[in-house]
C-alpha cells in the first residue's frame, strides 16, 4: 500500500517510527535456535508474532511432508494465527542457526488499543506480509 | 481501539454506521451482465471491489489458451484485495456468472480518505487482514 513509508528492516515494524517501536520494548523476547530446531511444533498454538533477526526459518505441514515456504531476515510469522486465531498446522523449524524476536499478540493488542497510528501500521505491515505470502502460494508452480 | 465485527461484510465488518457512510461517499455502485469480465488479467487498476449480488468465476488462461476455474465467488465476496495492497497486475480474469451487483472502492479514493480518517483506515486493514487470512489458511489446506 502506499499510504506509508517503510522505516525499518523489522517487516512487522516497518512503517512505525522508534518511539512507536520502543512502546514494544518490554514484551519483546529474543531467541537463539541453531539450524534443525523445531520452534514450533504443529500441536502447539502460536501466541506470538516471530520476526526473524537472521538466518532462515521453514515453515512445513504437520507431517513435515510439505515446506509451506521460508522465512527470511526481517520477514514475519504466524501473523495468520494474530488476524484468526485457530488450531495450528504448521511446524517450524530453523534452517539455519537463527535469532527470532518474539512480539506477544497481547502486546500488539495492548499497544494497537493505546494508539491508532500504531494500530493503522501495524496492520498496513501485516497487509503486506499476508499478501505477500497469499502471492508466494498462488504463483507456485508445484 | 478493540476491534468488534459490527455486520458481515468482508470490507467493512469493524466499522460502524457513520464511518460506512463516510467510506460510501466514495463507492460506485455498478450492474454487470451475466458473462461479463470484471477484473481482466494483466489489468493494473488497484479498487477493491464488493460483489453484493450474483457471483463470479475466477479463471486463469493457460498456456495452450484453455481456461481453467479456480474458483467460483458469490455474494458477500470481496475482489482484488492482493493488489490492492502489492500493485502488481491482475493475475486472474473475473467473469460474471449471473447478473451482479458489485460495489467498487476506488484506490486512489480510498488513500484519500484514509489520510484523514485513521480509524476507517485501520479498521479497513484489519478487515483485509482477515480476508487475506482466510484465502491464506484456504491455499495452503490445499497444499497439506
């Protein structure tokens, strides 16, 4: 959409300012998997929206039969389970060693409550994310 | 701002009746005939379109020139939302099925009114956010 500017390299982030950001601050986690670890298993429901600070994630089906797709630098996931909670069918798991940020949906929730411009872009970036990713599956070729 | 569904149009299901009426002043009504092309392939146009009455086939062109149907969409349907979002072009034909009803938002219209009406804006978003979701979590059930 070109109603914002991009910002930040954070895909979730990406058209707020810093202070807009530092409100997140406190909730957020960061965690280091290496390459091969299982983030999520499809049995567990996401709380949080991931960004990935470096290396590679791949998001598969719950029989880890069909990648879904990857998660590269600065890109979001589990945005899906934030916009329509649900049951979980995906795995992820880190294919290269790998840090992720952790933004809890109760947080977003709080911070989108407390301020509309927050609340504005941060669902602008999660647009795009969706759309992307919507993209990504119908230009699949197999 | 809490986000409550307030009625179950896929654009405007978190606004209210004052800002429905606000983001109406914008919208074309618009009838098509049975067989008629909504969206076009390759079209770059960004509006969002509503298919209030009727529906529609979405169709892609392969190679060979044969059509093949991904899907059909009936009333209470929302089109174009992905390059809405990312302008791209249109990567699919839409053609009416039966006679439509089809309520048009256009782009440039719309970013107007959302630079001076951030709740409409934000509530718009959210509402494609579930939208796009659901097409989402539809592809990749395909898929598992």
């Amino acid at each position: 959409m070109n109603l914002f500017v991009r910002r930040q390299d954070n895909d979730l982030f990406k058209y707020l300012n810093e202070a807009q950001i530092r409100i997140f601050d406190n909730g957020m986690i960061s965690e280091v998997h290496s390459a091969g670890t299982v983030i999520l298993e499809s049995t567990q429901a996401p709380t949080e929206i991931l960004v990935l600070q470096s290396g590679e994630l791949g998001l598969y089906s719950n029989d880890r039969k069909q990648k879904i797709g990857c998660i590269f630098e600065g890109e979001m996931v589990f945005e899906l389970f934030y916009v329509m909670p649900q049951a979980n069918i995906f795995t992820l798991i880190a294919e290269k060693d790998s840090v992720i940020m952790k933004v809890p949906f109760v947080d977003i929730n709080r911070f989108c409550s407390m301020d509309m411009e927050v609340f504005v872009r941060i669902h602008a970036a999660i647009n795009d994310s969706l759309c992307l990713k919507n993209i990504s599956l119908t230009h699949r070729r197999n | 701002m809490e986000l409550l569904y307030l009625n179950e149009h896929p654009l405007l299901c978190f606004l209210d009746k004052a800002e429905i009426a606000k983001l109406n002043t914008i919208a074309i009504g618009k009838d098509f005939m049975a067989h008629d092309t909504i969206i076009r392939v390759n079209d770059r146009s960004r509006d969002l379109i509503c298919i209030d009455e009727g529906s529609v086939s979405v169709q892609v062109e392969k190679i060979d020139g044969s059509i093949i149907e991904m899907a059909r969409l009936h009333d209470g349907s929302l089109i174009g939302e992905m390059n809405f979002i990312i302008p791209t072009r249109r990567t699919a034909n839409v053609v009416s099925i039966t006679e439509i009803y089809a309520t048009i938002y256009p782009y440039q219209r719309m970013m107007e009114l959302f630079r001076d009406e951030t709740a409409i804006a934000a509530k718009v978003f959210a509402a494609l956010n579930v939208s796009l979701a659901s097409k989402y979590w539809f592809m990749v059930g395909r898929l598992c």
